[in-house]
C-alpha cells in the first residue's frame, strides 16, 4: 500500500506509544544483549504536576540517552516516579475542600484529611504520566514509584516501601548524631503554617517603605554626631540624645536586641556600648538595649546603625548569634502578633534582666512574649501602621523637609504651599518582598522549633566525591558553585509542620523526652512503656527525594534484579536544585549505602523565551508544551530541545524554531516516500555493495554522521548531534543523494538501478536509526511502513557500529564531494547576482587538472540540472564582464555581464548595504557604551550581540556581491 503523503503525527502518536507499551519495549532489561546497566533516575515531578517547557525539555535529553542505549543492548532501565509534594499537594486537596463545600482540613482533622489527600492523588496524581508518554517518554512505567508508597493507610495499589526506607534512614541517622532537633531561623509560610526551603521563596520587587526613626539614648545622654566628606572635612555636625534608625519592617522593632553600627563608624563610636530605647510600647516600661559593634551595618547605607531583631531576619539572626543578644519572637503560626503568655508590663521586666546581662537559655527567650497588650493578636501588617502612628505621635520620627525626593509621590514640589514643612521621613523606594511560590503570602523569617541534618557530620564524602572525580558534574561552573554550597553549609531544616508527608517517626514523654523508633510499639518499649505522643511534623520532602536513587530500587529489600541499577549513571536535572536535590542525595546515598548515587550530572538552565526572558504567565510568554505537540507533534518539540541544548547554554524556545523542525520531518516522511515509490526499500541490515560513485559516497557520509552522533551523545553534547543529524538528513540524502540517484534510479541500467534501490533503503534505514532516540514517532511509523520483514521494532533496533575508516571510498568522496562544491559556488554566485532563478547560464572552463576533469565527466548532466547552467565550454581566457567559480584543481568563469544590470545590481546592493550599515553602527554604539552594559538585562544585552553578528555576516556577503560585480566590470 502507498505510503501517505504526510505524516498524521496527531493520529499516529498515541497508537505508537500504545504499540510500544503493549510490547513491553520501555522494561528494564528489553532488547538486552549486554551485561552492562545503563540507569537514568527521572528528577520525580511533584504528583500535583502538569507537563511544562522545562519537563519537556528535561526528559527529551534522558529519553534521547535511554533510547540510545537501550538500542546498543544495555540492560537499560529509566526509573520514573513522583514526589508526594506536600505543600503543594495539601494545597490542592484544601482548595479542593472548598470549592466542593466540604469541612476543611482543621475540622475534618488529620486522618480523615488525609484520606481526602490519597483520593485526591488516585483521581489527579498520574496526569503528569499521562504527559510525560505524549511527550515519548520511555521509562519503565511498571516501576514507577513514589515518595509516600508504603505509607500508614495507604489505600490499595500504593504499596510499596519508599516510606519505609525514608523512616529507617531518619532513625538511623538519629542514633548516630546526625540529626537534632532545635530552634532555628526558618522561611515560614503564615498561609500553610509551616517552615518551606529557599526554593520555595519567590523574591518580588514590591513598592514598599523605609521608616526613619529615633531610638533615644538612655538616661537623657547626648554626643556629638559629626558627619565628614572624603578628605575628613567636617560637613554637618549637631548634638544629638538618639541614634537614628531605618527600617521596612517597623512591627519588628518590638523584638529587637539590639543597636549594631560598624566598628569603624566614626559617627557612633562616643555611644557604643551604651543603651539606648526602643520608641515603643508603654512609656513606663520602655526598653533598653545596648549599641554594639559588628562588621555587618554598611556604613555608607541609610544612617550606618541598624536594629538587630534576631528572630525575625536572616541577617540580624547571625549578628545577634555573634553577639549573644536575645532572639525575641513576635508573632505566631498565622503571622499574628503573639497573644499568648504574661502581660507585658511582666515580659519587659524579664527582658530588662538579660539585657542587663543575666544569662539567658533560648528556649527562656522564645517563651518571653514581648508585644505591648494593645497589639496582642493584631495582624502583622495592621500591627504595623499602629506602630508606626505611635511612634510618630510621640515626636520620635526622623524628621524631613516635604520636599524631600526620598519621599518619592508624597513629596511637594518646592513652589507648592507647605513646601518647608518637616514631615516624617518615610522613604518611598523599592523593595524585595519574599513571598511563598504557592501561597502568595508574605514570608516572615521566624525562629522555631525544627528537625535537622547537622550536614557538616556527612558532607566530607560528598565533596571528596567531585574533587576526586568519582563524581563528575557538567558544566564545569556546576562544580564551583557546588563546592562553594558544601564548604560553606548550613544544618539542613527537613522539618514541616505540615500533614502530608512521612511524620517524624519521634514520640515524647510527659516530662518531654524523646524516642525515636520505626514504630511507636518500638518508642514505648524504649520507654519502659510510657503513654507518648507523635511529634506532629512531616519531614520535608527534599529529605524523602534525597533518597530517591536507592528507595526507588526497595532498598533496603532490593535484591539483584534491582540493585544491579546501582549506582545510576547520569542525573539530567536544572542548575537551579543542584544545592536542594542533587547535592543532598550525593550526602544521602553515601551516608546511607556508602556509594555514589551517580557517575555524571548534566545541568541545565531554566527554559527561556526566544528572547531569553523567563517565561511567566504574567508576562505572557509561557509556551504549554502540550498545545505545542498538539500543533506540530511531539518530535519536532523534541528535536527543538536538543538542538538547543549546548553545555551551560541559554535555552531559548521559539514556535518559529519547532515549525521548522517539523518542516525537518516533513522533509524525511518525502524522503522515505520518493524511497518507497522508487522500490528502494527492503529492511535489511547488511551493509550493501556499491559500484557506482554517488551511492560509494553516501555510504562512506552515512558512517560519518553515525560516528559524530556517537561522540556528540557520549560527550552529553546533545545540540551537536542533533545539528550533525540535521545537516546530513536534510543535506546529504534529502537534497544531494535524492537528486544524484533519480538518473540512476530513472534511467540507469538494472543492475545499477537494483544497486541504487538497495543503497537508498539501507541509508533511509539508517536515517531512522539514528534519528530515532531524537524523533521517535514518525521515525517508528517510517520503519513500519517502508518494510514488512522487520524482526522488531524501531526502538529495538541494532544501532550501528560500522566506521567512516571502513566504509568511505576515498575517490568517490572526492569525486562528488568536489560536485556539491562546483554545484554550491554556481548556486551562491547567482543568488548573489540576482540571476533569474529559472535561467540557464553558460559557464567556461579556464583551467583544470586531470581529477576534476574526470569530476566533471562523470558528474555532468548532474551538475548542469542542479546549477542551471548551459554549456561548458574551455577557455583559457574568460570572457568580458564573468565572475570567478573556484573549485579544487579547476577554475570557472561565469558570464553575467548581458544577463544582468549591472549598475542598476551595484545601485541596489549599496543602497542595502548602506541603510544595513547604519542599523550595524546604531547597534555598535549600544554595545560600546559602558551605561547600556550596566543597566540592560543580559538577556537584552546577549539579543544584541547576536543581532550585531547577523547583520556583520549580512555585510560580508554583501561586500562579496559588490567585489564581484566589480569584477563583471
């Protein structure tokens, strides 16, 4: 049956992928013809996931490796899975809750809520499956796992024992001393109650306010502040009773502990070590702290004096750990102001005591409530203004003229009535407002209670790891900065005061003392059988993903058939979780197993938008991977992804880019038909014996391009392959060898015509071999179609092995090779000289040696059609107004001077020329100039330096155009 004149990638998708799961081809193990394992562990999406640009791109570069090896005999396995995701998920469950009108997550309590998690994740969590499969991937999808399978009352069908191994591993390492609880500064989320890593913090710019206020120096003192230019000249000095401050947050400034300037501060060297009073609260139970010294304030930043309120910023938090000043906490789980424990006049007595030097334990500080009676349980930002109207009713705000710009809006302009009017100097300017990535709420840096790693007792290994090679991370910038992470590490939080996720498996006595144990059983045997209670925390599912490697394969229960998987090979992941994810495995897999999790780590950047701007909703950019595979099929996405995709590149995704990969196979499906109508099908897998030059040649490019694809994967230089394959598919057979063969095909004698036929099949098969980790659809649909004695599938088939050294024929290279240069020069110098595309010009010989000569013998009639040209004739001399042809060992002449204007293409290319060079100094300018360097994105910086090479490549060829017209005369 005829093959279809296009390809119907919207109807053949699904049916292929179904053909491959129905036959088991993605199983670890299948097409099997080797010992050696090749793994791939997926980054596990989060079970609330839908496919985007970056997953799509992410798996295209495993699937293309997994492919790749599963079709050279690996015993392969791509292991999937998901990540339970627990704030993201107890979001949808809870917004689920409400739009439905049932109790929400309070009122139902934890295990009914639970329950409505589990059902929530049977009905919606395998939608990201369902994606990942029109994307093609081929994991083994019996194996997929998931970070809660094996959980407490799991329902049926999530069995399994992640959750056990997660437990096993935290009890573990509690019993060696690496994980503690204590009270630390957390990211905490007020909207879900609960601590969330950096990750899940999105820094914002937000119009926000700066406060000027005066702290009062105790007892009535008074100093002499001086102000002094560069050359030490005083410029402004005046006697002062208080020490400046600024501030965004002025709600905080009920907790602070103290007044910190720099040590070499000239200003505030006459108070240091005095206290001074904190503006707010009761006038007769007002505050003192003390003025130190750190190398923390900026000097040259607002006044250089900065309030240190340790609980409530990450910054203050290590000045005040330096300094030993208490950490007062303000404000409780819901980001209200703290209402709970003694009346204030009580807790600023208590407070007085240990800034007066009385030592002090944190848990002592922490229960010490000291917001002022009036603000008890306001919200934090309502808290704010009330304070805020206090100060400056009390006389106790930085004072400023209303014309002052700092004022931004608010300021007058200085002929507008009031003009010299002092008002309180609260800055309008900019700010960087963290806020959770999913709640949307404002993150308060807050002191509590968390579970943690104490990482410095399991990093050595994890360095050792990459500095010794073991472990080798691309690209190079990778490892830096993951050097820099692991020297400098911090304990690691992996508490959440959230529901779903592996509850801390701790249980506490009355008096407070803790068991750890796999089961609460085993905690009250530790006990002597004590009644206890749960600690109600989950464990941050980074802890649980950590394990990923080992717990996705049953440790501790695997047995051969899966931890031969062991080490895994290479971890495709974004640059942006090499500290969250990857490093925190390596740490893991080697305190646990005592292995690396992984040889190699292949980074990539975030995916961007044709112009390198991020992509964002707001900014309506996104591109939905799924209206993309919709419209131009799921190959030429993937084929997009890996052209794109160069070590440490800037990834930037265009419809117009996808279009034209989808043109690409456009271009093989007319290919392999043109094959199909001419016979030169056959499905075998010898090497087939060439006589005649053209099909030499194809044969001996055909085990180029496998030997550069080869390399290019092997080296993780996915762009490179796929430009390699790109360049010969289109190039080489499509254009070049499709046309070289129809004489031979058309015309030729049988036995060359069945030669022709045979070599055409066979490199159209290869075409789809090695086109098929990269386009694995209509490579698969191809194979079926152009041959019916297929032994097996596309994506089982042998890859080669053969090599250029054994297949190029060194005469027939150069023959033809010297034909596409001859076809190729004529080509580009009509199109440079606006030669009427239909037109056949003559072309004269000048000089030429014995192997071009032959060339051009054997290879006429060819290159007559190809490059439109009339007769060839010899001459020494070339003929008044031609253009020079240069090929090897051979000289051509091109008479264009009665075919062409001459003057009216020389007016024509300079007037181009000359607005081109216009736009090329414009963008010149830009780039020299040191204020556009500074201030414009990079990605706007990056766009014109790629202009400015398009345009300079655009020049030359029009300079080429005038030398030659030149030349005509």
């Amino acid at each position: 049956m005829a093959m279809e004149k296009t390809f119907d990638a919207a109807e053949a998708e699904a049916r292929i992928y179904k053909k491959w799961e129905d036959a088991g081809a993605f199983a670890a193990g299948a097409n099997k013809s080797r010992d050696e394992t090749f793994t791939i562990m997926i980054p596990p999406p989060n079970v609330t996931g839908a496919l985007h640009v970056g997953h799509a791109f992410n798996n295209t570069l495993q699937d293309i490796l997994i492919r790749w090896h599963r079709m050279r005999g690996f015993d392969t396995l791509w292991q999937p899975g998901q990540d339970h995701a627990g704030i993201a998920t107890q979001l949808q469950v809870e917004k689920m809750l409400a739009a439905t009108g049932q109790p929400g997550r309070r009122d139902l309590g934890r295990e009914a809520f639970l329950d409505k998690v589990w059902e929530w994740k049977g009905q919606y969590g395998n939608t990201i499956i369902s994606q990942l499969k029109r994307l093609g991937s081929s994991c083994d999808w019996s194996r997929n796992a998931f970070t809660m399978s094996g959980a407490p009352n799991a329902p049926a069908g999530e069995e399994g024992n992640f959750h056990d191994a997660v437990i096993k591993v935290f009890v573990e390492m509690y019993n060696k001393g690496f994980i503690y609880r204590g009270k630390r500064l957390v990211n905490w989320d007020p909207h879900f109650e609960t601590a969330i890593s950096d990750l899940e913090v999105e820094n914002i710019e937000t119009d926000g306010h700066m406060w000027h206020f005066k702290y009062p120096l105790a007892g009535g003192a008074t100093y002499t502040y001086v102000e002094k230019d560069e050359d030490g000249n005083v410029t402004f000095s005046e006697e002062r009773d208080y020490i400046s401050i600024a501030t965004t947050r002025p709600e905080t400034m009920l907790g602070d502990g103290a007044v910190a300037v720099h040590p070499d501060d000239e200003r505030y060297a006459p108070i240091v070590g005095k206290l001074c009073e904190i503006p707010v609260g009761p006038k007769e139970q007002r505050r003192l702290i003390p003025i130190i010294t750190d190398e923390y304030p900026d000097m040259a930043f607002g006044s250089g004096a900065v309030k240190i309120t340790g609980a409530h910023d990450f910054n203050d938090h290590e000045v005040a750990k330096r300094g030993n000043i208490p950490q007062y906490r303000l404000m409780d789980t819901r980001g209200a102001m703290r209402a709970d424990g003694a009346p204030y006049a009580e807790e600023a007595a208590k407070a007085a005591e240990y800034a007066a030097g009385k030592d002090f334990t944190v848990q002592e500080i922490d229960a010490i409530n000291l917001v002022p009676d009036e603000y008890r349980g306001l919200d934090r930002f309502e808290a704010r203004e009330k304070v805020v109207a206090a100060i400056t009713a009390e006389g106790l705000a930085v004072m400023t003229v209303a014309t002052d710009p700092r004022l931004g809006k608010a300021a007058l302009k200085p002929d507008a009535e009031g003009a010299d009017a002092l008002v309180p100097l609260v800055e309008a300017k900019p700010i960087m407002q963290p806020f959770g990535d999913r709640s949307k709420v404002v993150i308060e840096p807050m002191l509590t209670d968390q579970w943690f790693v104490e990482t410095s007792k399991i990093v050595g290994p994890a360095l050792d790891a990459v500095r010794n090679g073991d472990i080798k991370i691309m690209p190079e910038s990778g490892e830096k900065t993951y050097y820099h992470w692991l020297e400098n590490i911090e304990p690691w939080c992996i508490s959440r005061q959230l529901w779903w996720g592996h509850q801390i498996p701790v249980w506490y006595d009355a008096e407070g003392n803790a068991y750890c144990a796999p089961t609460e059983a085993e905690a009250v045997a530790q006990s002597g059988g004590k009644s206890l209670t749960r600690d109600p925390d989950v464990l941050d599912t980074w802890f649980s993903s950590g394990l990923w490697p080992i717990g996705t394969l049953g440790w501790p229960n695997w047995d051969e058939s899966t931890s031969k998987y062991f080490s895994t090979d290479v971890l495709v992941t974004g640059q942006d979780i090499l500290f969250f994810w990857v490093a925190r495995m390596i740490m893991m897999q080697l305190a646990v197993v005592d292995e690396i999790p992984f040889h190699t780590v292949y980074l990539h950047q975030l995916v961007r938008d044709e112009k390198g701007k991020k992509m964002s909703k707001t900014t309506g950019n996104v591109i939905d991977p799924l209206v993309i595979i919709d419209e131009y099929g799921a190959d030429a996405l993937r084929f997009t992804n890996a052209s794109m995709a160069a070590i440490g590149g800037v990834l930037k995704l265009s419809e117009d880019r996808i279009k034209g990969y989808r043109n690409f196979g456009t271009k093989l499906w007319n290919a392999s038909r043109f094959a199909e109508m001419n016979g030169a099908v056959h499905g075998a897998t010898e090497i087939p014996t060439a006589t005649a030059t053209v099909n030499k040649w194809i044969i001996g490019e055909t085990a180029r391009v496998r030997e550069e694809v080869d390399a290019a994967i092997e080296a993780y230089r996915f762009n490179d392959a796929a430009n390699a394959l790109y360049g010969f598919v289109w190039g080489k057979v499509c254009d070049w060898y499709v046309e070289f063969s129809k004489p031979l095909i058309m015309d030729g004698d049988a036995e060359v015509k069945a030669e022709t036929q045979k070599v055409m099949g066979w490199v159209i098969d290869q075409c789809l071999i090695l086109l098929h980790p990269f386009m694995p659809f209509i490579t698969e649909e191809l194979w079926g179609t152009l041959a019916d004695n297929r032994t097996k599938m596309l994506v089982h088939a042998d890859w080669p092995t053969y090599t250029a050294a054994d297949l190029v024929d060194d005469a027939a290279d150069a023959e033809l090779n010297w034909a596409i240069s001859l076809i190729e020069g004529i080509r580009s110098a009509r199109a440079q000289m606006n030669v009427p595309v239909g037109l056949y010009v003559p072309v004269v010989m000048q000089e030429a040696d014995a192997g071009a000569k032959a060339a051009l013998a054997n290879n006429q009639t060819l290159i007559t059609r190809l490059a439109r040209i009339g007769d060839i004739t010899e001459s020494a001399e070339a003929p008044k107004g031609s253009i020079t042809i240069t090929t090897k060992g051979a000289t051509f002449a091109l008479p264009l001077a009665d075919i062409i204007d001459v003057d009216a293409e020389k007016a024509r290319v300079e007037k181009v020329l000359g607005k081109l060079q216009k736009e090329l100094g414009g963008l010149r300018g830009r780039l020299n100039n040191p204020k556009f360097a500074e201030s414009a994105p990079e990605e706007v910086i990056e766009e014109t330096r790629a202009n400015l090479a398009l345009r300079e490549e655009e020049e030359a060829q029009l300079k080429a155009a005038l030398a030659r017209l030149a030349e005509i005369g």
